[in-house]
C-alpha cells in the first residue's frame, strides 16, 4: 500500500506535518512498516476548506484533521491491509 499526504501549500497551513506523525506513529503501533510506503506529495488539486488531503494507493481523501484521524487510519488503511 502507498500513502501519499499531500505537503503542498494549502496542506502544509492546514497542519499536514501532524498528520504526517500520527501516520508514522500508527503504522509503527499496528507493525506495518513493511506493508506501507508512506511519502510526501505536492498539491494533488483535491483541496478542501478544512483538513488535509491523502491518497490511499489511487483513492483521493480530503478533509484529514488529528480529530478524525484514527476514524479514517481504521477506515482506510486498516480495513484494507
């Protein structure tokens, strides 16, 4: 699986280096570092008013906030590894 967050302008003010470690993180406590390629993207043109964008493998997600982080790592990652 290849993760992809968007580190682009509007992302990086949105706080997409959070979401950048509390990916690491979770894909370290579940012990998938060898299941997941995590890497950075510029601007994917799926911006949103809040949040920041993610690419799971080909899926666009947008709107990831640490709020609702966990609900779209189980959601998206989890749920498919």
């Amino acid at each position: 699986m290849i993760i992809q967050i968007c580190v682009g302008s509007a992302c990086h003010i949105k706080g997409s280096y959070r979401i950048v470690e509390l990916m690491e993180k979770a894909i370290s406590d579940h012990g998938l570092q060898d299941e997941i390629t995590l890497a950075g993207s510029l601007c994917t043109g799926s911006c949103n008013r809040c949040g920041v964008t993610v690419l799971v493998d080909d899926t666009v997600h947008t709107g990831i906030t640490p709020e609702n982080f966990k609900d779209f790592f189980n959601d998206n990652v989890l749920s498919v590894i």
